[in-house]
C-alpha cells in the first residue's frame, strides 16, 4: 500500500453534507485506506491510504489514522469497515450454522485468544465467510464509531465478481480471481456459474505466489488456455510472478476501473485494480 490523498474540495460539492456520503476504511497490515461515496450520484469524491509502520502497533495507528483524518466526527449514511487478514474461511449456506462458527473457524486455524470469531453472510453467492478481527481493531473500532458494518476482504471480492461473472456473456468459462496484499492473497475459482474454489494464502515472496497459482491449476485441472486469470489488490502490473504466469496461463488480466460508478478525476493518479475490491464494498451493504 501507498500514500495516497484524493479529495474533491470542487465548489460543486459544497452542498453535498457528511449525511449523503458513506464512509468505507480498509484496515490491513500494508496500511489504511478510505473512501468516501455519495450513493445517490454512485460517485466516489475521496481515496485516502496510508502505510502502517510498525503492524505489531495497529490498533494505535489505526486510531490516529482515523483522529488524524478527523473520520469519526461526521454523521456518515454508513460506515463500513473492512479488515484484511489470511484467517478467512467459506462453507456454503446449507451446512452453515451460527453456533458452530468457533469450531469451524478452529478446523483452518490455530485458536487465539486476542482473536474474536465473526461471520459474513454472502447473499449473492448463497455462503457464508468466517473471519476473525484482534480483539484490538475490535476496541479501537467501539470507540470510534457508534455504529458501522464489519466486513472481511473477501467479502466483496467474491459477491462482486460472482456477480459480474453471472451478467457476463460467458458465464460458464473458468474464471480465476487474485486478490493480492502485503502477506497474503485471496484466490477465487468461478466455474459453470458457481464459486468452485476459495481459499486464502500467506507469501514471502514472488515464487509462493506463482507456486500457489500453478498448483490451483493443477489441482482443480483448470484450463491454461481457456482460463481467465484477473489481479487485483497492491500488487505492481511487472510483478515476477505476474510475468511468469502469464507464460504459464493465456489470459492474464488486472481489474480496471468498475464502471458501475463514477469517479473524481484524480482517481486516474493511482492504478484501477490496487482498490478494485475495496471501492466494491459500497454495492454489499
């Protein structure tokens, strides 16, 4: 993650009050983001990102992030959170149940007590996604805002593209979703209309990542020349691992600029796919 200020201060926005915009901040290891939407005109006015120095210090930096940035004292329409960490899992709606999310959750990953167990229902794709949130982000979040939406990374990467890829002309083509952040990634596998694949992957280095790729392809028997294989999330259009797969794979593509929505011009300043997924939380709520 970079930093990054886009903010509209055009007179034509003057009349637009905290009231008729909906804030969404992006909490990660990499750093915060926000951004700032007026649902009525379906445009975003603000992006704001900066890198966290010491991840081991986030709750910290986060609040003063937020202090900073003066977010918590506007009456936004909504406020929706959305937390980036690898401990993410999906089970389908059928054999979800609320009181088996710890257990769930405890089959994928190592129990921790600083940790507390949350759900996200996906009511596009018919899942759920079970995450877990520090008990610190948790602490600093209640104190700063009344009220607000808590939702994983993941959460709009598979809603978004599961739908995209239902109104697509070819719906049934295998469709592989990279989403990419400091320490881990998200991969998503669409095929015959359906979620086929989810599953989220820690790295160190450019090798883990095409190590990962490759074996989906393997493993799932997915189609080196048929297959879509887009990238979105921070990761650079020149990357190694991009560079090989796209060797590996025929079509390699990165998110550009979804055009349900409309944007203040200075949103061309910083690559469409870094935020692709992020800006999309604003169509689940």
């Amino acid at each position: 993650m970079k930093n990054l200020c886009i903010k509209d201060k055009d007179k034509d926005t003057e009349n637009i009050k905290p009231f008729d915009l909906s804030l969404s901040i992006l909490i990660s290891k990499g750093g915060f983001s926000y951004v700032l939407y007026n649902k009525e005109q379906k445009r975003f006015s603000a992006l704001v990102s900066q890198t966290c120095s010491n991840p081991d210090n986030i709750g910290t930096e986060f609040k003063e992030f937020v202090l900073n940035e003066k977010l918590n004292i506007s009456n936004y329409q909504k406020v929706n959170i959305v937390v980036a960490d690898h401990r993410a899992t999906i089970i389908p709606e059928a054999l979800f149940q609320s009181d088996k999310v710890n257990e769930i959750y405890n089959l994928n990953f190592f129990p921790d007590a600083e940790r507390i167990v949350k759900y996200s229902r996906l009511d596009k794709s018919g899942n759920y996604l079970i995450y877990s949130v520090s008990k610190d982000i948790i602490k600093v979040l209640d104190e700063l805002f009344t009220e607000y939406n808590l939702f994983p990374q993941s959460h709009s990467f598979i809603e978004s593209h599961f739908t995209d890829n239902k109104l697509s002309d070819k719906p049934l083509d295998e469709k592989v979703y990279v989403q990419v952040f400091c320490d881990f990634c998200d991969i998503l596998v669409l095929k015959d209309s359906a979620v086929k694949f989810y599953n989220t992957y820690t790295y160190k280095t450019n090798n883990d990542l095409l190590y990962y790729m490759i074996n989906i392809f393997d493993q799932l028997k997915l189609s080196q020349e048929n297959s879509q294989l887009v990238f979105s999330g921070f990761i650079e259009t020149d990357n190694l691992a991009v560079l090989n797969l796209s060797k590996f794979v025929s079509q390699v593509y990165f998110e550009s600029q979804n055009t349900d929505y409309k944007y203040f011009y200075k949103f061309q300043e910083t690559a469409p796919h870094y935020y692709y997924n992020f800006l999309n939380i604003v169509s689940c709520v």
